[in-house]
C-alpha cells in the first residue's frame, strides 16, 4: 500500500509511479485518471489499431478500455504492471470488436499514426519527405497480415519484451519471434519494392537549393536576371 502523502508534503502528481496513481485514482483524483491516460494513450492505441487497421475504431476502443479500467480499479495489482494490465484489457476489447464484424465490412483507411519526428521542426520539404516516409511506412505496417502486424507494432514499435508479448496474445516466446522475423522480412520487400520506383528521384537538386545556387553563380559573375532576357 502507498504510504498516504502527509499535506505538507509537495509532491508532483507526475512524479508519481503507477501504483500510487491508481491509488488516487481510487479517491477520485482527477489529475490521477488524466495522467494515467496520458502515460498510457499511445501504446494502447497502436495495440488497437494493429488489431483492427482503423483509426476511429481505435479510438473508440481507448475509450471503452480507460472506462472498464477505471470502474474496476480495485482489481488492479501492484505487483503488476499498470500498462500489461490496461493492455489486456485493450486486446480484449479490439479482439471482440474485430469478432463482431460483418463479414463484408473492408475497414482499410490509413491515416497518420503520431509521427516519430514531432519534436524536430524541420523545414516545408524536408518535413514534407519525413511525412512521405512515415506514410510508407504505415501502409506497409497496416498491410501486413494481421498476426504478424500485432506482434510487429507490440515488439518493434512499443519495445516490448518478448515474454510479455507471448503472455498478452496467448502465444509462446517462439511463435512471437518467429511472427516478428516474418513480419520484418515483409516489410523489408515490402518497402524495397515501393522505394525502388523512387530511386531515380534521389537527391534531388530543385527548388530553392537550386535557385539559390544559381543566384549565387550569376551574383558573382556580374550577371543580372535582367541581362539574362537578352538572350
């Protein structure tokens, strides 16, 4: 049990480990539910979206997993880890989601997942080459079969371990690495094959790069824009 914080005692709900915010979540804390969600909202989210390829259902399924884990708080225990627990229960949730399908519904939207390179600020292009790569890399994701895309996006993407991905699915630790290897041998051909098209558009020399170069060239020669239209 949490030692109870005396009130003179200045502690920072940030700073809190997740036993002690389910604790205060328990006394209806509502810094303790928002943080709790805001440590856990992107893993449980690519979970869910791994196990159904679409994101609003996704997001649905976040918000039945944070309810059903906060009106049953009390099963919660410390010797477990706050995120394997909220996991299960995001698995379960998607898993008998994707059962209820009618079998005819072909949910396939892809959409952008928070991108890696959000704390860069990169230039319009280069931001814009960053945006075509994550792009890539999502369909390529979303289109690999889903029980090697669930076990790709829990090991690779979340860097989770290997036992607490076979205990989450039910699987054993080898079929899970034997999944993942299958998954990235995919997505190697997979993005071979889409970025062999672009290979003839690599380093491209246009644009302000180039008319910066040019401007530099004809400054130096004493060559104006205008001399220029004589010819």
């Amino acid at each position: 049990m949490t030692k109870p914080i005396a009130p003179t005692e200045a502690v920072r709900v940030e700073d809190l480990d997740d036993a002690a915010l389910v604790d205060r979540a328990q006394q209806r804390d509502g810094a303790a539910f928002w943080l709790i969600i805001k440590r856990h909202n992107q893993r449980l989210y690519r979970i869910a979206r791994a196990v159904l390829d679409d994101d609003a259902e996704a997001q649905d399924v976040l918000q039945e997993t944070y309810i059903h884990a906060f009106m049953h708080l009390s099963e919660f225990r410390a010797e477990a880890q706050l995120s394997t627990w909220l996991t299960r229960i995001t698995l379960n949730e998607a898993l008998g989601r994707r059962r209820q399908r009618r079998p005819t519904v072909d949910v396939k939207a892809i959409k952008a997942m928070p991108a890696p390179f959000s704390a860069y600020n990169a230039d319009p292009e280069e931001a814009s080459a960053l945006a075509e790569i994550r792009r890539l890399l999502e369909r390529a994701v979303s289109d690999l079969p889903e029980h090697f895309r669930i076990v790709f996006v829990m090991r690779d993407v979340e860097e989770m371990s290997t036992e607490e991905t076979a205990l989450l699915l039910g699987l054993r630790p080898q079929t899970v690495k034997t999944r993942l290897h299958r998954a990235r041998r995919l997505l190697r051909e997979t993005l071979r094959d889409k970025l062999a098209t672009v290979f003839t558009d690599t380093f491209p020399f246009a644009g302000a790069p180039c008319d910066r170069l040019m401007q530099s060239v004809l400054d130096r020669l004493g060559i104006s824009l205008l001399q220029l239209q004589a010819y």
